[in-house]
C-alpha cells in the first residue's frame, strides 16, 4: 500500500509498506527499526519473540511521548514486565500489527507528536 504524506516536510513518515519492508521517505527497510519523525535506527530484535527488556530500554531513551509497537503481520502483546518500565517513565504504549504502526504513526507525526514506531517483521 502506498501512502501520501501530509504533515511537516522535514519529518520523516512511512510512504510505503508491505509483508517485508517498509518505507520511510521512499527508502526501503527489510528489518526491524525505530522510525522517528528526524531519524531513523535500526532495532535489533530479530523477532517479536525476542523482545528483552534492554530492547524496551532503549525506547525509553528515545525522548517521545508515545511508542508504537509494530508487532509483525499480526497484533502480539509483550509480557507485561517487558513493558512496566515505559508506564514507569510516563511513556505511553500502543501494541498494534506492523500495517496498523504505520498508519498510525503518520497520523501522530502529522499532529507533531513525540512518537516513535518501533517495527517488527516477524
């Protein structure tokens, strides 16, 4: 599916997505990263089943409001000591497939919200 961007010109958003890749700003990634409206890094976890909590600290150093965690073709809740440190920290969590990260995350950059999506393939 491709999208069309609507928000700040110089925030990064997701232009295309598909089973395994996504787009951000037309460039392609086959795996898992950390999308932020000015950067984008990689995030080494190879698959949602492992997920560990150094992964979910190192959203917390992101300086957003709010982390969407896309959790591959399909929606998959962490254990909930994975993610007791974001509430912790006042940081809010969003669990959603990969697709539904996307959409939604172009909606809160274009709203100008400190939001990262955390995207997983597998």
């Amino acid at each position: 599916m491709k999208l069309h961007a609507s928000g700040r010109a110089a925030a990064n958003t997701i232009t295309a997505y598909g089973e395994d890749y996504v787009m951000v700003n037309s460039q392609r990634h086959h795996s898992s990263l950390i999308v932020l409206p000015e950067r984008v890094e990689p995030w080494d976890v190879s698959e949602f089943m492992k997920i560990t909590i150094a992964h979910i600290e190192k959203l917390m150093t992101l300086g957003v409001e709010i982390v969407l965690l896309g959790t591959g073709p399909k929606q998959r809740f962490p254990h909930p000591s994975l993610t007791a440190p974001l509430a912790a920290a006042g940081i809010g969590l969003e669990v959603m497939d990969l697709k539904a990260a996307c959409r939604t995350y172009n909606i809160l950059v274009a709203e100008e919200r400190k939001v990262a999506a955390a995207l997983l393939f597998k």
